[in-house]
C-alpha cells in the first residue's frame, strides 16, 4: 500500500484514470438500460468491479437482483455463469468434479477433471442462502484465492473473477444464513429496496411492451485488470488510512469503541474491513477520475463494507436498531475525527 499522498504522475496512469471515470459512466448508461433507479446500488457494485471485490445484493423477491447482475455482467465483455442455489445443489455442482475416461490409444482408465460453472470471470450466486453451509461453502476458497482445490490439484480461476451473490432476506424455509466466515468474504452487502412510485411506474411501462433495449460490452478483461492495477496504485494517504482503520476498530467493544458499540454490538469488523474500507475508497476516487481519495469516500463505503460484519446484540434487536442503522451512527460520531 502507497503511504505518501502525491497523486499519481505518471502519465499512462492519469490517462487510465480518465478511462476509469468515462467506464463508470458508460457502465451506468448501460444499466439503465433495463434497470430503473438503483443508482446508488449501481455504483457500489462499479466500485466492488474496480476493487477486485465480491458484492452480495440483499433484497426481497421482486427487486431486480438477479436482472441487475446479468445487466452489469452484459456490460463487460467477460465469461458469465449463473448458479441457481437450492437445498440440493451439492460443492460439486460449483467447483467442478472428476470423472473416468478411456484412453482410446492405450485402453487405460485415466481421471480428468470437469470444470464447474465456478470457472468464469462473472459468478452470478443466485439465492445463495437456499443451500446448506456444506455447499455455501464451496465458494471459499474461490472468493479468497482465485482458486479450487480438487483431488489434491489445485486450479488457478480466471482474471478478473467476481462472485454476485443474490440473497433474499425474509427468513423463509429452505433457507440457511450465511456464516460469518462467508460473509466477511464479500467486499461489500448493498440492501435494494422498493422502487418509488414514479419508478414502479416506468417499470411497469418498460416491462409490458415490446421493446427490449440491448446492452453493449464497455471494457474487455484486459482492460478492467488495467484498472484494477491503477486502483492499487492510487496512494492512500497515511492520514486516511488511520482514519479507516478508526472506524473499523470503533465496531469492536473494547478501548477504541464508538459510544454506539458497546451498547449494540456483540462482534465487530475484523481486519478485512479495514482493507477494504481503503480499497474501496480508492476505487470510489478512480470511478470519478479523482488522483486520490478523500474522508468522505471511505464514508461513503463503509455502510457497504461494515454492516454485514457486524454481530449485534439483544439490546440491538430489542430497540429494532438493524446493524447500518450503527453504522450510521458511529459514522456521524466520525466527523469529528478528522
């Protein structure tokens, strides 16, 4: 990680910059295309793609989730795989599994691996908490090392590699929580919520008719591994890091809790949230063509990145208070820490 504030000089990386920002924009275009509103989540997701990040959409059944997914994957010209999660899809289903050949020239019975829908640079999850944690858990290893691991080989997956997991939050049967060990591999959990009236109208106006808008691929794998490399190479100053690293550690109870933990929060955000909450703020500066990034994107980040990390309490659930609704609060306790 950079630890000195100069934007970057070089003149490929403002140049890429540049690129980062009219991607983002070209992007968001497209998506509109089919999706309506959800511009915030739209954005974050962007922001999760320039990051080299995992996202898990939250939202009731209805909202788009799986839709916005396949429209940002359209978007980019990359392999796509969806995985329909249900109680009875099996790890091997995900990773892939061996199977017996005959040689034809030698008549010997030779294992050859068959690669599972995992293999691809665009992982749509969809309801991935309809399956046991045995199978949730298949994605683990993928998530954090780009890899799999099967009968002792080990199988590099493609770059750029996301997994968009859809969940649905009503607890319903049939349905497993996700365990905090698969949580905390996401980068970022972004709630949709019902459209607004005005909104719920055009959707229904543009999904009654007979026109479909096409979605037009804005950037090949190469060139959003470019920009992957140029969000890394953004400097952090040492002043916004220590500011990221604050809020993470004020979500755990203890010395360095804001006032709203220790009421609230059982378990807080582990060391992740912290890379991430820098990450992500880098990415947010890149998506704007910004050289570096500021208080206000790590804020901006840090509901996506902290909420689904945290572990409240009964007094929590006792006073209805949801874990953004922290949050929120330990951000406004934060303004005065800068």
């Amino acid at each position: 990680m950079a630890t000195t504030d100069q934007p970057l000089a070089d003149r490929h990386d403002i140049e890429l910059l540049e690129r980062a920002s009219d991607v983002t924009s070209a992007m968001r275009t497209q998506v509109e295309k089919r999706i309506v509103g959800q511009r915030a989540v739209v954005d974050e997701m962007l922001v999760a793609l320039l990051a080299n990040g995992h996202a898990l959409l939250v939202g009731v059944p209805g909202l788009a989730k799986t839709l916005l997914v396949q429209t940002v994957a359209d978007a980019l010209d990359l392999d796509f795989s969806r995985i329909q999660f249900t109680p009875d899809l099996m790890p091997t289903d995900i990773t892939g599994t061996e199977v017996i050949e005959e040689d034809r020239s030698t008549g010997r019975r030779v294992f050859r691996f068959v690669k599972g829908p995992v293999f691809a640079n665009i992982v749509l999850a969809d309801e991935i908490n309809r399956t046991p944690p045995k199978t949730q858990a298949a994605l683990l290893e993928a998530m954090q090392e780009r890899a799999v691991t099967a009968a002792g080989d080990r199988y590099t997956l493609p770059r750029p590699f996301f997994v968009l997991a859809t969940q649905n939050p009503i607890e319903q049967e049939g349905t497993y929580p996700l365990p905090e060990a698969q949580l905390d591999r996401f980068m970022l959990e972004l709630p949709i919520d019902y459209p607004s009236r005005e909104e719920e109208e055009e959707v229904a106006m543009r999904t009654t008719g007979s026109v479909v808008d096409e979605v037009s691929s804005v950037i090949t794998a190469d060139e959003l591994i470019e920009l992957q490399g140029l969000v890394r190479r953004i400097p952090a100053p040492p002043s916004l890091v220590s500011f990221a690293v604050r809020i993470a550690r004020a979500t755990r109870p203890g010395d360095e809790a804001a006032s709203v933990t220790g009421r609230y929060v059982a378990w807080g955000a582990g060391p992740r949230a912290s890379q991430y909450l820098v990450l992500g703020a880098k990415a947010r500066a890149a998506s704007r063509g910004a050289a570096l990034p500021s208080y206000d994107d790590v804020r901006q980040v840090a509901p996506a990145v902290l909420a689904h990390r945290l572990v409240l309490n009964f007094e929590a659930e006792a006073d209805g208070r949801a874990a953004r609704d922290v949050v929120e609060e330990l951000l406004e306790e934060s303004q005065g820490w800068t």
